[in-house]
C-alpha cells in the first residue's frame, strides 16, 4: 500500500504559499481575496445577481456585501436595481474594475509561472492538466 500523505496534507503547504505570494500583490492594488474572486466572476460573466455572484464565488450572500461596498467606493463595480425586480441588485464590473482584476491575475500568473518552472515541462503540463480535471 502506498504511505503517501493525503491529498490536502500534500496541497496545503502549497496553498499557504500561493496565498502568501498573492497577498503582497492584491495589496498593492487595494483589492482583498474575496474582492479579487468578485472582480474574477464578473470580468468572466459581466451582469450578476448578487445571490448569482456569491453562488458562483462560494461566498455567502450576506457575507459579500462588505466586500461589494469597498469594491463599489474603488469605483470597481457597480450596482443597480434590477429592472425587473427593484429588491434585486445587478452587479456588473467597470473599466477600473477590469484592468485592476487584469493586472492582479498578470502579477499572480508571472509568480505562478516562476514557481512551475522549477518543474519539468511535462510534469508542468500535467500538473495544471490534474488540477483541471479535479475541478470538473
């Protein structure tokens, strides 16, 4: 039987420093994580529900709204009243929100790429390939 470490045990060491890596960078930008994975579903699918969005994001809807109130005063997004449904609110991302969420994701990906390419080409490719594949 193989002894290997557990999945989570193997990922978390690995995640503490994504995150370590990520927060300098969403610092310099003023964005928080939750602000940059609201930035993310919206630069993605441009209008959303706030119930849409925290779904998507795996946030709790109530729990969000502090985080939409920083992003709405950065002028990052907008909320309007739905149309159809005045108790509703619409989200949608601006200019400044996107090229914010731009440069983040920029900033994040050059860190990512640096840290894969400790590995051959190969095991890069798969190991990005498997964590796709997991996520489905």
């Amino acid at each position: 039987m193989d002894e290997r470490p557990d999945l989570a045990a193997m990922l978390y060491p690995l995640v503490r420093v994504l995150i370590a890596a990520e927060t300098p960078i969403l610092a310099a930008h003023d964005v928080s994580m939750w602000g940059y994975s609201v930035l993310t579903a919206l630069d993605e699918t441009p209008v959303r529900t706030q119930a849409a969005l925290a779904e998507a994001i795996g946030a709790d809807k109530s729990r969000i709204i502090g985080t939409l109130d920083e992003l709405q005063s950065a002028a990052l997004i907008e909320r309007m009243p739905d149309p159809d449904d005045r108790r509703v609110r619409l989200l949608s991302i601006t200019a400044k929100g996107r090229r914010v969420r731009r440069a983040v994701r920029k900033s994040i990906r050059a860190y990512e790429e640096e840290l894969l390419g400790t590995l051959p080409v190969a095991d890069r490719e798969a190991f990005v390939r498997s964590l796709r594949a997991l996520q489905q």
